[in-house]
C-alpha cells in the first residue's frame, strides 16, 4: 500500500471553498484527496479559529482524522493536516507549548531543548497563539506541517519574531534527529525562495534589497543551513530538488494582484523537506502549477509500497495494526478529542432539535401544556369574530407534536389526554360555522373597497395622454407633440453620461483599470496599467517602427517623443504605461 503526501497554502479556507463552489467542507477535502492513493493532506493559512472549526464541522471529516493548530485572531494563519483513518498518527500536537500529560516524549524533548536554548514560555506561547506548526508522529517519521512567517528587515519587531520561529523550528528538527534518532518531514510555507533558481527575476531582487548575493538575506542563509551542510550530511534534503535539479521556471507562489500567474512570474517558497534516511521511500516529488484556488499551488510526495534496499514494506514501516482500523481508537491530539466536540462544553446543534411528529405514546406534560395554550389562543379569537381554518389547527397540532421529548417526562397516560384534548378542539373547528372574513380590498375604517393604486403605477406613462385646447376649450384636445429640441437635449446627456474611452498602453492594447485602496491622499482614485502579466525585468524588447506609433489628439510634443521612446522598449510584458482615470465633477 503507498501513501501520498499533499502540502498546498490555501490562503484561506472560505475562499477556497467558494472559488472550487464547493458545497460543504467535506467535499473541499475530498477535492483535494480524490485519488485512490491514500493521501495525507496538509494545509496552510486555513484562516480559521477554533469555535470556527467545530463550527464548520472540521474536527472529522467523513473518513478522517483532523488536527489543527489555530491561531487566536480571527481570519488570520492557522494550519490543518487531516489522514485517512488507517494512516492516522500515533499522536499530535499543536503549538510549541509543552504538554506534560502528552505521551509524545521525544517532542517534549525537543521543546524542552528550545527552552534551554534561551526562549521563553511566553515566546513559545506567541507561536502557538499564530498557529503555525502541528505536529504529528507516524512512526516511520514525525510530521511538521508549518507556515513560517513572513516579514522585512524594515518591520523590526516581526522581522525578529520571524528569525526566533526559525530558530526554534532547526532546534526541534535536530533534536529530534540527534537525541532522539528519528526521521523529520517538513512540510509547507516556509516564505523562503532558496536560489536563485526559485525566483522569477533574482537579479532584480538583488538590487531592490542592496544585496551582495542572492543568499545573503538572513532568511535564506537560515535555510541553506538545513539544506546545504559543507562539512557533513544535511539536516533536511529539499525533495523536490533531490528529484529535479536543474528544473527552472518551478514556482508555487504568484502575486495576484498584478496577475503575475498568467506570466510563471513567480518563486518557489514552498517545500516538503524529509530526513536524508527517508530518501529510498520516495518514488516521486512534484509542484501542480494548474492546480487553481490560491496564490500557491500544492506540493506533493509519492511514497514506495516497500523499501528498495531492506524490503520492509510501507504498512509495517507505519507500524499499522488492526487498532488503526478501529473508529473509537482515537490518537491523542486529534480535534474530535477536543472538549467542546466530545465533553462537557459540546454544543447541542441545532439539528436536535428538529425531529419527526412522535408517536402518541411518546408525549409528555410539555405537550399538554403547549395544546392546551394553543386551545386558550384560539377561543379568545373566536370572541374576537376569527377562526382558524383545519389545516391551520392541524400544523399547529402536529406542531407541538415535535416538541422535543426533553421539555418532560414520558407519560403514555398524560400522551394520550394530550391526543384526546387535541382531537377535541380540532372536531370543534370542523363544526364551527366559518366567520365573517374581511376583503382584502376592504377598508376597515370607512366599510368602502380600496382605491389607491399600486406604486407601479405612477411610473407608468397614461395611455393616450392628450393636451386641452385652453384659449378655446370647446375644441377638440391637441395631441401631445415632442417639444422643439427634445432630441438634441437627449443626445447631449447621453455623450455626457458616456463612459470614457479606455486608453491605450504601449503595446497598442487596451489598459487595465484599477483602484488605489491604499490610505492616502490618492484612495480611491482609479488609475490604468498595462493589461499584460508582469514579466522579467531583464526581458528583451521588441522591435518596433516609429509608424506603429499612434499619437493621442492634443498630444504635446514631449509626450509624443515619451510615448515613442517608451513604445521602443516595449517587451512582451507588462510596459510602463500609467495614466491616472480622470473623474466627472
């Protein structure tokens, strides 16, 4: 039996959903595991809190187990892994804080050993608070699944908090690969483009950040140290890499807003990196580009059933059992442990409360007192000249039936008093002569039917509207006549009214609109850009004549001689062109 591992940022669990119109969360899930190999499927910036997950029903989702690490604030981080029952792990953990009555000792030791390394309870309690790593032991290795932060050395406090997360993250792998002697797999969004391979234009990105090298930020020294070992075996292999390494153009994050997708103008930013040991157990490493729904795109693994050099087949390497198979065997860490899923502080939903009309016997003293209320309401409207016709009684009746059998006790003797008592009152309705009705054209007040016309109606035009003759009135009415000029003033509001013109950008293309959402003093402003994706900013241009060039009316002359220069050095990708929407006043 293989395994399949599935890493994909999601950038937020309701958009997802909405841009796959997914129906319900279950068939998000199953969208993405829809393979026939098992998958366990880890996700990055779900963007729910914990009262949201039980809310949405993600604590198991049809045949499998969730763990989630949620962040405190609403709509912001948050990482879910989820695995098929017979895969689920020995046990989970999410957060950096130690749990003393968890039976995870060797990652106890690892926090532990970040503790000794000069953090703080309150520092790890920060990370836990952003929910960005769970973990999970699955015998042959433990899983990571991560969502590093991201920031610039100009943001000085996050920038720090970003650095110590990465400290704290290589501290926990080597301890558990040194001290503990087990195999690691880090899986997610690291917000780290390694070299210069990973990224659309490193040149530029070496001269807009003033760098020497490509791999001189500290974010990226941090990662060749796990990566790239001079002196001996490296903590982590990147996977990918291990499997195409000289591939280019292999990028899993986009800029949406400029439409950077449509181009490949991208880097690489997240990974599945696994424990040199772990190396023969994989068949196969990819990215799925065409794989929609977020600014990231999935990565994923493909395990061997059996090991190449020993063997040993995959189940066994998992330690699988029988006990694995079991519903109720439930690992320490998953969310359907959680206490307001399956103790004390469970929510009753609302679905209990909506059951079937019960049978007679099952009515109780709730359901007398309720027909015996809807009895007194409605002899009080018999002396107020109403009556309430069969089928109204009838769902009233069955109504009541419905109350839950929780309001009382269960008496067959008081059932059927309540069934007689309500027989009665509906044999009385079928007896009574119906009351007088009042119309509903009728006016309660003055006794006379209504008049007044619906609101409709004074937008209509009256039907064969005609002018009196004033000066003689014995005359025949003159026909109503378009006015002198009616037709010119209507043309005039329309060329006024008319939408501009879009303008054109250098490559003789319709620009693109956009709005400055940005507080200052242009919010709101609408502005145009070249339609096209952004590209290299060392592509070459094209070759262009003079002719091509198309002037603007009432164009000055150094705007024509920018407009040709420009038009000149035009690439395939998205030119300068830039012209602010000029607004009606």
């Amino acid at each position: 039996m293989s395994l399949r591992l599935f890493s994909w940022n999601i950038n937020g669990l309701g958009s997802y959903r909405q841009s796959l119109k997914a129906k319900s969360n279950e068939d998000l899930v199953e969208s993405i595991a829809s393979t026939p190999v098992p998958t366990i499927v880890c996700l990055q910036e779900v963007k729910c809190r914990r009262d949201k997950i039980v809310r949405e029903e993600l604590t198991k989702v049809q045949s499998r187990r969730a763990f989630h690490a949620t962040a405190s604030r609403s709509g912001y981080s948050g990482v879910s892994v989820f695995t098929p029952i017979l895969f689920s792990p020995v046990w989970a953990h999410d957060g950096f804080e130690i749990d003393s009555k968890s039976p995870f000792t060797h990652l106890r030791m690892a926090l532990q050993a970040v503790l000794d390394s000069g953090f703080d309870a309150k520092e790890l309690r920060a990370f836990s608070d952003e929910g960005r790593a769970v973990f999970s032991d699955h015998s042959l290795f433990i899983l990571i699944n991560a969502y590093f932060p991201n920031a610039s050395p100009d943001e000085t406090d996050r920038f720090e908090y970003k650095q110590r997360f990465q400290t704290a993250i290589k501290i926990i792998i080597q301890t558990l690969t040194y001290s503990c002697n087990r195999n690691v797999i880090l899986v997610g969004d690291l917000n780290i483009c390694h070299k210069p391979i990973d990224h659309c234009d490193p040149a530029n990105n070496v001269r807009e950040n003033k760098l020497d090298a490509f791999g001189e930020t500290a974010s990226r020294k941090w990662l060749h140290s796990v990566l790239d070992a001079d002196d001996s075996d490296p903590l982590l292999v990147d996977l990918f890499r291990h499997f195409w390494p000289d591939r280019t153009g292999a990028f899993t994050c986009w800029n949406t807003l400029i439409d950077a997708r449509r181009a490949n103008f991208g880097t690489r930013i997240d990974y599945i990196l696994v424990s040199p040991a772990l190396l023969p157990w994989f068949a196969s490493c990819d990215i799925l580009p065409d794989v929609l729904g977020s600014d990231h795109c999935p990565v994923e693994a493909l395990f061997r059933e059996t090991h190449p050099d020993s063997g040993v087949t995959l189940s066994d390497a998992l330690g699988l059992t029988d006990s694995n198979l079991s519903v109720e065997s439930i690992p320490y860490g998953c969310a359907e442990l959680w206490e307001e899923v399956a103790g004390k502080g469970r929510q009753t939903s609302l679905k209990s409360w909506i059951r079937p009309p019960a049978a007679v016997s099952t009515a109780n003293f709730g359901t007398v007192i309720a027909v015996h209320e809807m009895a007194m309401l409605s002899a009080a409207g018999q002396k107020r000249g109403f009556s309430e016709n069969e089928s109204e009684i009838q769902r009233s009746v069955s109504a009541v039936q419905c109350i839950p059998a929780t309001l009382g006790r269960t008496v067959s003797d008081v059932g059927r008093e309540a069934n007689q008592f309500a027989q009665s009152v509906l044999n009385a309705a079928k007896k009574q002569k119906p009351a007088a009705t009042i119309p509903s054209d009728l006016n309660k007040k003055t006794g006379t039917a209504k008049t007044q016309s619906s609101i409709a109606s004074f937008f209509k035009k009256p039907a064969g509207e005609v002018k009196l003759n004033m000066d003689n009135p014995g005359k025949k009415p003159i026909p109503d006549v378009l006015t002198e000029g009616k037709e010119d003033s209507i043309s005039a509001w329309k060329n006024l009214m008319k939408r501009p013109e879009t303008p054109k950008c250098y490559h003789l293309e319709a620009a693109k609109e956009y709005r400055v959402n940005k507080a200052g003093p242009n919010q709101g402003r609408y502005f145009y850009l070249c339609a096209r994706p952004v590209g290299p900013s060392d592509a070459k241009p094209i070759n262009v004549e003079d002719s091509e060039v198309v002037m603007a009316d009432g164009a000055s002359v150094s705007e024509g001689v920018q407009l040709k220069r420009s038009r000149s050095t035009v690439t395939e990708f998205r030119c300068n062109y830039f012209q602010w929407k000029k607004q009606l006043r």
